[in-house]
C-alpha cells in the first residue's frame, strides 16, 4: 500500500491542489480547468473554507499532493463536501474513503444532520464511489455556465434518519440496497432468495423495485444510521381492482452489522404514516414464524392471520414456517 500521510490543508498547497484537480478532470473529455478565471480560490483554499467556517484536508505521498477534502456548513444542520479528489494513480487504493471519512465526522461533529455535495454528471467513477458511500441522488440538475459546460449530479443523505426514495434516489441506491440484501439473506432473513445471493441477482430485484416506484405502485423507504444506509422496507400498493384500500409490507431489512438501534421499528412507523397518506389503511405483510420480525410486529399492534407450515425454506435447506399478518390503521 502507498505511504501517505493525511493532514490539513494549508495555502501553500496551492500548486499541489491545481495539479490534482487538473489530472482529475483530464480524464473526462472537456473539462477545462479555469483558475484566475473560475477557481480562483484554490490559490488560498485553506483560508476560503476558514473564512466559512469550514475545513480543509491534503492527502501527500511520496511528497507530493495525492488527494483532497474539504467540508463547510450551509445552515439548519446541512454540511457540503467539497473538492474530492485523489490522484489517479491512486484510484482504487482506498485513500478516497479515508478522506471522505475525515470530512464527514468532521461535519457530524459539529452537529451536521445532512451531507450534501455536488458531481459533475461526466464524473461516472465518483458516482459510484459516492453511492457506496450511502449517498443518493437528490434534486434537479445544476447547471454552471462554466467553460466545462458543467451539469452537475446533486448528491445527499441524512446523518440519521429515514427517507422515501424517488426513482433517481433508488436507482443510486442499489449497490448499498444490494449490500443490504446479500447480508441480510446470508443471516437467513426469510426474504424469498437463498444463500448465496449472487451479486447481479440482487442488483437486478431493486431495479425492479426501481420500475415499480416509477410506475408508482411502491414506495420505497430507507434509513441512515451514521451515515451509512442501513436498512429499508417497502410498500407495494399494486392491489387488485376491488382492494384499492390495501397495501402489502415487504423487505423489512437492516444491516446485520447496524442491528439493535431500533432501525426496523422506525422504518414500520414511518411506513405506516406513508401508508395512511396513500389512502391505504389495511396493510398485510409475512415473516419467518418464530424469528425477531414477529416478535417486532406483534409488539406493533399487528394481528396475526395464521401460520403456514413448511411455506419456504429456510438457509439451511429444510421447510419452515411462514406468520401472515395485517394491521389497520387508524
């Protein structure tokens, strides 16, 4: 691994800074780096995020600047990152999160609530990178009048917290919901798929869940913890003609390494609240009998149906038992 040292940035990294940045945007057609014109802050830049009450980091290796963060606050509890950028040469070595994991707690420290930060929409490697990061699409496009001719990826996600997915959301959420799912299938989740779920298998379900809140026959919710996406359910309302009044719960899921922070019991609050907002006050949903979903249901004032023996199998081959649920809402 690379010997590099990360500490703050400082003025005289100047040179260092605009040398980054421009190998960075040189492997994107028609990104054209601009300083006295259009940056000319990265002449100073550790006084320009100071002066906002903001923060600065330079990664160096081998002497020379490798990679960059910086952070400021907007107000109400929003905090922006900035100027991510690490060295090609060092792309895939995992300098990026460490600098990243700076900004952050940087931010969450002083009381941030919600990380925003902006992408160009050329920069298809950062998107990914980001969207391992827990963070999703939020927003309309932002145009810049810029010589690059920017349009600009608005990104976010709460610090803690829940959210409903709109389609652009979702979709840059399918590598953590994926994650998710894979985890929580290999701990026996009795979620439809066996152990072990293939990568591309989960990755192709949520774009299905994608073409369906497109569609708008479900709603998709998901929930931070600390950053990081943590855990989601799902309100499907494609019910037949006559049941218009009705929806059914799927894929209450959690991180198994982000359980026993009460992520479940939130995500069923907040899916009630949407529920009833969509004018369907009867839900339904099923769950492994016996498991720690039941328990989470019947201490929410869900009423059970009836079990059904030997409905799926388990992960470790054998039958087991499906509960049936429903709850009406107030």
């Amino acid at each position: 691994m690379p010997d590099w040292t990360i500490r703050p940035g400082r003025d005289t990294d100047a040179a260092g800074f605009i040398a980054l940045i421009g190998a960075c945007w040189s492997l994107y057609p028609g990104c054209v780096l601009d300083v006295d014109g259009e940056e000319p802050h990265l002449r100073a830049l550790a006084s320009y995020y100071a002066d906002r009450a903001g923060a600065l980091w330079a990664a160096e290796c081998d002497s020379a600047i490798a990679g960059m963060v910086a952070t400021r606050p907007l107000g109400d509890g929003v905090w922006e990152i900035c100027k991510v950028y690490v060295s090609p040469a060092l792309h895939g070595s995992g300098l990026g999160h460490l600098l990243l994991d700076a900004a952050e707690a940087h931010a969450m420290v002083a009381g941030a609530s919600r990380l925003v930060l902006w992408s160009d929409t050329r920069f298809d490697r950062a998107h990914r990178f980001y969207e391992k990061r827990s963070y999703v699409r939020s927003g309309p496009i932002r145009v810049l009048h810029d010589l690059s001719n920017s349009l600009e990826f608005a990104y976010a996600k709460p610090v803690d917290g829940i959210e409903v997915l709109d389609v652009a959301a979702a979709t840059a959420a399918i590598p953590r919901l994926s994650s998710i799912l894979i985890a929580c299938v290999a701990g026996g989740a009795g979620v439809s798929f066996l152990h072990p779920l293939a990568p591309d298998t989960a990755r192709k379900f949520w774009q299905g869940i994608v073409a369906k809140i497109a569609a708008r026959t479900h709603l998709l919710l998901a929930a931070w913890s600390g950053g990081v996406l943590a855990g989601t359910v799902t309100l499907a309302m494609d019910m037949p003609e006559n049941q218009p009044h009705r929806a059914e719960v799927a894929k209450l899921l959690v991180d198994p390494a982000i359980r026993r922070k009460g992520l479940a019991r939130a995500l069923m609050i907040r899916l009630e609240q949407e529920a009833e907002r969509a004018g369907r006050p009867m839900l339904m949903l099923d769950t492994q009998a016996g498991g720690a979903a039941e328990s989470l249901y019947r201490s929410m004032g869900w009423t059970a149906l009836g079990v059904m023996p030997g409905h799926a199998l388990l992960i470790d081959g054998t039958l087991g038992d499906t509960a049936f649920f429903w709850k009406r809402l107030s």
